[in-house]
C-alpha cells in the first residue's frame, strides 16, 4: 500500500498522484487538507523522512510569515503549526512501507517504491 498526503490543487501532487496510480500498488489518498495528520502522526511521517520539522514547513505561505516567521519555534511548535495549519505542510507526501518521501520531483518516489 502507498499513501499520499495530496492536495488536489497542486500541480507537482497531481502529477505523482497520476505516477503513482501508475504503479501495480494500490494508493490510498489522503487529503490532508481536510484530514490533517495529528501531532503524533505528523511526528512520525518526520521521523520516516529523517527530516527536521522545518524542513517540512512551507515557510513562504502567508500563514507561516504572517504567525510564525522570524519566531524561536521548537519543534514541538513547528509540528503543532502544521497540525493547526496543514497547508503549511509541504507537498506531496509519499509513505511506502516505513520510507518515506516529499515527492518534489515526482520522480523522488521511485526511491521508495
């Protein structure tokens, strides 16, 4: 099973979307603008990338500049933000399995398939 986190907006989700319904797995779509992670699932989905919180924080979204930019944020609080705020979550998401990646390009999935 694959899992992306996808916003049907967004031009580069779209595109893996239609990779990865391209593959022989079945993919579960998670619109996570209108079912963001919690905290604790958030939390994971960063440990799987091996990223920092911030590194999955869309920073030029004018929810980030206007509330958050410039602020010291722990961790905590970076991943709170996003729970509250999923669209400051980056984009695309793809889970397979324990890997995990942000699929900018699209192509970057293939490293987890």
């Amino acid at each position: 099973m694959i899992t992306i986190f996808h916003n049907p907006r967004c031009g580069k989700s779209r595109d893996c979307l239609t990779f990865l319904n391209q593959s022989q797995e079945d993919v579960k779509i998670v619109n996570y603008l209108l079912h963001p992670p919690t905290f604790d699932e958030l939390n994971k989905i960063i440990k799987m990338l091996d990223i920092e919180p911030i590194e999955l924080v869309r920073k030029k979204e004018s929810i980030w500049i206007a509330d958050f930019w410039g602020k010291p944020l722990t961790d905590e609080e970076i991943v709170h933000a996003m729970v509250l705020n999923p669209i400051l979550i980056e984009r695309p998401i793809v889970i397979h399995g324990n890997k995990a990646v942000i699929a900018r390009p699209y192509e970057k999935v293939k490293a987890i398939l």
